[in-house]
C-alpha cells in the first residue's frame, strides 16, 4: 500500500506528482458519509418549490435522482477518486425561512471512504434546485457544503460538531 509523501498528502507520491491511493492492501469494510448543504432563496421561491408550482417540474424529486446519480459518478467528475459500488445513496431536503437544507447519504462497503460521493450528491442536488428556479431566483447561493459524519475505515468516525 501506498504511503502519503512528507507533508502527509496520499494524492502525491514522493516526487510530489499527482497519484491514485493505492487501496488494494486495505480489507473493505462498511462505511458511511453524510454531507450537508444549502441554498438560499427568496420566500416566494421556497413556497413555489414546496408546493410543487415550479414551471420545469416537481424540483426536488429532480434534484433528488440528480443527486443519486452525482453519487454513482463521482469518480468521473474527480480525477483521482476511486470508483466504488455504491450500496445506497439518500438526498433529504428541508424547508427552513431563508433556504433549503440539503443532506446526503451514501453507504457502502469498500476499501476506501464516500465522503467524496456526499459531497458530490449534496452539490449536484443543489445545482439542480437552482437549475430549475433560475428563471424566478437569479439570487440564489449555494453554501455550507461540508462532510458532516462518517464512519468506518482505519481512521474511524468522525462528526462535525459545529454549524
């Protein structure tokens, strides 16, 4: 198995070039991330989402496949990620004042984490909310993308503990 190079990065080998991990020594086991997000938007463009009244469509079951399918491809859009089985992938929104909140989950059981393919569904489901509220909502920002827990592999779980 490859090791990190000296500042600790195992995306660079000891001549400091990009490189794939080498993951094959690792015995896969379960693993878990949830990654959180979300977008702001005006109150009228939260209501017309929440009541089904986009012109394009039913927006978050859009985004919700978006994100799914962002998960499965991951490894596409990242160059130096691995290409893992996804086992299950779930997209989870909530309406708040000012924003949406967006939480993915993806489980597997590999040789390597899937905090990258939370982070990829929770993006591209928010990418696809503002897709298809643009034309109503050209203020909307997407924000807060981070891992928020993860578990399994030899560094154990971890749990943001703030917000």
């Amino acid at each position: 198995m490859s090791e990190a190079d000296s500042s600790g990065l195992t995306h660079l080998d000891s001549s400091g070039r990009a490189r794939m991990v080498d993951v094959l020594a690792k015995e896969p086991t379960r693993r878990r991330a949830t990654a959180r997000c979300r977008i702001e938007m005006n109150v009228e463009t939260i209501s017309m989402v929440a009541h089904g009244e986009a012109a394009k469509g039913d927006v978050l079951a859009v985004a919700r496949v978006a994100g799914i399918q962002a998960a499965k491809r991951t490894s596409d859009l990242i160059p130096l990620c691995h290409p893992l089985m996804i086992g299950s992938v779930s997209i989870d929104f909530e309406f708040q004042q000012s924003h949406i909140a967006i939480s993915a989950e993806v489980e597997t059981i590999e040789r390597t984490g899937v905090e990258m393919e939370a982070l990829s569904a929770c993006s591209v489901a928010a990418l696809t909310i503002y897709d298809m509220c643009k034309s109503v909502d050209k203020s909307m920002t997407i924000s807060d993308l981070a891992v928020w827990e993860k578990t399994g592999g030899k560094s154990g779980p971890y749990r943001r503990t703030t917000e």
